[in-house]
C-alpha cells in the first residue's frame, strides 16, 4: 500500500492564548482531491503553513509521503505547491519571470522550465499578459498567476487557499475545470475554501474544521446524508382507508393535502414513496423536494454559517 500523500496527527499551533489548531488529525491517500472547510479563523491557513514550512508546530507531525516537513523538508518542499492567499512575489517583475524564477527556486534551469512555463502561460490565459507587472493584471488575473506559479515545478501536491476568492462567477467556474483535468492527471490536491459549493463540486473527502479542531470527515455525499436535512413534500388530492397504513413506514406529517417527509436521501427515497401512493389509489397533484448540503452539516456541526 502506498504512503498517504499528507498525513497529520496531533497537530496543535497557539499563539499565545490562542489555540489555532488544538489536536488536528487529517489523511490525504496520492491522488485524492481534498477539501478542508470552515469559516476565517478556523485554523486553515495554519494548518497549510505549516505544512509548507512557513510556521512551526508546537506538537504533532507533519509528513509528505512518510517524511517529516520539518526534518527532511527538502523533500517535501519539493512535492509542494501551494496557491496561497496573499501574494508574495516582487512586483516589478514581469509574470514570465516571476515564474522562471519561482522554477528555480526548486533547482529548475531556465531552458528546463521554458516549456511549462509557457505551456500555463497559454493554458491559463497569460500569455497575453506575460510581460506585465502583477500590479497590472485584474484580480482574477492575479489568482491565475497564484496557480501558475504552484505548477510551474510540477509538485506531487497542489495546496490551494481559498483559490477563486473575490474572483467573478465565469472565471470560478473555469478554474473549477481546470482543477478536475489536474486532479484527473492523479495530482493530489488540497484544498481551503469557505465557499460550499466549491467543495461539493471538486472533492471526494472533505473536513470540517472550526476553532482548529476537526469536527466531521468524510465524502459530501456521505455527511449531507448523515447530518443533512432534506424532504420531499407530495401535494395529494384524496386520501382512503389505506392512506396511512401505506405510509406507516414513513415519517411524515400530513396538513391541507400536503405531505411533507424528512428523509436523508430524497432520490433512493421518492419512488417507494409514490409507489406506496399508487398502490393505496391515492392521487399525487405535484411534488417538491429539498436536498441536504454541506452547508446544512456545517450549521448542524457548529450551530452557525461557514461565513459567519
């Protein structure tokens, strides 16, 4: 069996008073595509900065592919890029530069790193912009710029922080895309978002983190379905003597012709139900349902938004 591409165990990080991560435990297998989730000050970026080297840990470990980022960070380092929030380049520099000098940062000749270079040049859409300044370019320009340059070395691990935020609708969805031909190329992802669609849309597992503690793990299919709330409501147009026994393994509630049930999974859940109303004659006028989302499960964790 392969190493975990991120295994943490233990992690705890303070600041004085502050606990920002207070025992966090998370697992990455190669190739997954992983979303770690909660509100600003939730202990995210801490979490990823030490990773990556930037903070040290108080307590815990920390390994890429079974080897310490502290003692072989060389290594791990090398199996990294990260996408972070804040931009942390010289901005005088044209980007074309910017990212042969972030190429050789990790031991990449300049003639090496050429052809990746202008290859997320095109395939990002910077190469029309590639003699500009970073204080030229839009901000969705900029979060372009952010990925390019955790490619530019091509890492094992692409870490990305909050990656489409403060970017328009189309330019999300782009990037959306061009994480899943990443993600279908076997790179292992992590990803930091406070936006739930996000994580519905890209990630196979996900956690859910807040006062630096992991809460909940497992796939968004797997925790809307365990602590989500969703229902399906029947508008109805009689009922008869087999009305109720036809339900009775069903809880519902039944007021001016409305059915409304609490289920966890509507679509396994809806045919059984008008099959049930089939078979006791009774006449179905329409139907609506309402699904369970991640956002559901995170106000049921922490009894609040993740935006709050």
């Amino acid at each position: 069996m392969s190493l975990p591409a991120i295994e943490i165990k233990g992690l705890k990080k303070s600041y004085g008073d502050v606990h920002a991560l207070d025992g966090v435990d998370i697992k990455i297998n190669k190739g997954e595509f992983f979303g770690l989730l909660g509100p600003n000050g939730a202990g995210k970026t801490t979490t990823i900065n030490i990773l990556t080297g930037l903070v040290f840990r108080d307590e815990g470990s920390t390994l890429v592919f079974g080897r310490d980022t502290v003692s072989d960070y060389r290594f791990t380092r090398s199996k990294i890029g990260i996408a972070a929030q804040e931009f942390s380049v010289d901005w005088f520099f044209p980007i074309e530069k910017l990212l042969f000098f972030q190429a050789g940062y990790y031991g990449i000749r300049k003639k090496d790193a050429a052809p990746m270079v202008e290859e997320l040049l095109t395939r990002l859409g910077l190469d029309k912009k590639k003699n500009a300044r970073l204080r030229q370019l839009s901000g969705g320009m900029k979060r372009r710029f952010q990925l390019a340059k955790a490619l530019v070395h091509d890492p094992d691990i692409i870490i990305l922080d909050e990656p489409t935020a403060g970017v328009d609708v189309e330019l999300r969805r782009d990037l959306w895309q061009y994480l899943r031909n990443l993600h279908a190329k076997g790179k292992t992802i992590l990803l930091t978002t406070h936006y739930i669609e996000e994580a519905e849309l890209l990630c196979e597992n996900v956690a859910i983190i807040d006062q630096g503690r992991i809460l909940k793990e497992g796939s968004p299919k797997a925790l809307t379905q365990e602590l989500g709330t969703a229902g399906i409501s029947i508008h109805i147009g009689n009922t008869n003597e087999k009305f109720e026994s036809s339900l009775s393994e069903y809880s519902y509630t039944y007021e001016k012709n409305r059915l409304h049930f609490s289920v966890k999974d509507p679509d396994q859940a809806l045919p059984k139900i008008i099959k049930r109303l089939s078979e006791a004659n009774v006449h179905i006028n329409s139907i609506d349902s309402t699904r369970s989302s991640l956002e559901d499960v995170f106000l049921n964790l922490t009894g609040k938004g993740i935006n709050e």
